[in-house]
C-alpha cells in the first residue's frame, strides 16, 4: 500500500507542471486611460524675470518734465523685478492613441500676487518718480503633446509639451513728485496715474503627470509666459500755460512659473 502511494505521489508530480503549462494565462489588466475630461486646482510660483519701464517726454517749453527726463532729472530706462504666488483651476480634454500618446487642450485661468515697484529720485532737480506694476490675474488656453511612460506596467507618467495663447489684467501706476516745483505736481491729479490694462501673449512650457488611479492624477508644470507691452501718459502744466507729457511703458512682460496640480477625470 505504501509503495502505491509513492508511485502515485510521484506521477502527480510529473504531471502538474505540465497541466499548469497547458493552463491560459491571466491577461494583466488595461492601464488607466488618459482620453476624457478632467479639471483640477494649481498652485505655485511666478516670477524672477526683469522688465524694463521706458520713459519718453515733450514740453512747450523749459523746466517741464521732458527737459527732466533730458537732463536725466527723470530715468529714460528702469528695471523693475517682480515675483509672486499664482493659484488657480483647470479643465481640459485628453485623447490617448497608440497606447502611448496623449493629445489634448487645456484652458486655465489663475489669481495672483504679483507686483514690482522702483522709484528713481533726481541728483539735479526736485523730481521723484515712482513705478509700480501689477498682474492681478493670468489665463492661457494651451495644447498638449505627450508620451506615456510604461503605459502596461510601472508608473504610467505622461510627459508633455505644451504651447498657446496667455492673457492677463495688467496695471500700471506712474507718478511724478516735485514738491518744490511751481506749482508741485501733486496738486495735478493727471502727474500720477493707474490704468488697467488686458494684455494678450504667448506661452510654452513643460511637465511631467502621474496617474494616481483611473481618476485622480498630480502634475508638476513648467510655463513661460510673454504679454503685451502697456503705457501711462502723465501731464503737467506749469507756469505761463507751458504743458509736458511723460509717456511711461512696460515692453513686453516675461513671466517665468512654476506650478502643482492636482486633477479629476470627471468621465
């Protein structure tokens, strides 16, 4: 009885791996797809480029702001930098074809700090002048490119490139002080002013996103934003009816951000 029992122990082990040769394979499961809608919330940080404010000036006749700016009493060029925290939301669409790629457009619109101030005051004449500049809200509508890394397996992380359109609500405040001057400049309320301004650029940038699960995905994002240039023009009238004109203006501002993301496929 013993000795039957060995031999079928035995035979059973020649044959379960075969069985299990001849048994069909668990196909893994499909990764999560990128295709659908989604939106999300950003935060992070804009900043560290420098803008140039240029002055330019015309009078009727002497002592005016434009012989300020001739005589250098006023600064034909000053830098200003600025830097600031930007948050806000964003909602887009993705196509995933041939299991690797990603195709897809995405808007977002963004609150912000930003703001940068200098002022420059004369050696050779009673004149102050003070800039600031601000970008209260920033949007872009973009497209996007990308290619997904270990698509079956692995992390499924989609790195991207993107470019499009940026759009932004700019102020300008100038304001020219000359306290000893006759009359002072403050007693002009057109010798300082603030104007708000929609400025339209361009954008381009990168990121990298990481699909947490079939929904929920986190994103690290890269931009470089240009908008449009801006202008205040400040007028003062000094003895004899003689008038002046200083034409203040912001050249094409360059945003750097950094920003982290959070999204929802909502189907």
């Amino acid at each position: 009885m013993k000795r039957l029992l060995l031999v079928g122990l035995a035979f059973s082990a020649l044959i379960m791996p075969a069985m299990a040769a001849d048994m069909p394979l668990k196909a893994p499961p499909p990764p999560p797809t990128w295709t659908g809608l989604y939106w999300g919330v950003n935060a992070g940080w804009i900043g560290g480029s420098e803008y140039n404010i240029t002055n330019t000036g015309t009078d009727t006749g002497v002592e005016g702001l434009g012989t300020g700016l001739a005589v250098g009493a006023i600064p034909g060029t000053i830098a200003v930098s600025h830097s600031g925290f930007i948050g806000g939301g964003q909602i887009g669409y993705n196509w995933q074809t041939y299991t690797n790629w990603v195709w897809g457009i995405e808007a977002d619109f963004q609150g912000t700090t930003v703001n940068g101030s200098a002022g420059a005051a004369s050696l050779i004449g009673p004149i102050t002048t003070v800039y600031k500049y601000e970008l209260d809200d920033l949007g872009t509508v973009r497209a996007r490119v990308g290619w997904v890394s270990s698509p079956w397996y692995g992390t499924n992380l989609l790195w991207y490139g993107t470019a499009g359109l940026a759009y932004g609500e700019t102020k300008l405040t100038t304001t020219a002080q000359c306290p000893t001057a006759a009359p002072p400049c403050f007693t002009e309320s057109t010798t300082s002013l603030s104007s708000t301004h929609t400025s339209v650029g361009w954008t381009v940038g990168a990121g990298v996103e990481w699909k947490l699960t079939p929904v929920w995905s986190v994103k690290a994002e890269y931009l470089y934003t240009e908008l449009g240039s801006q202008n205040n023009t400040l007028t003062y009238t000094y003895p004899v009816g003689n008038t002046s004109t200083l034409t203040s203006a912001v050249q094409r501002e360059k945003d750097n951000i950094v920003r982290f993301g959070v999204n929802y496929k909502i189907f």
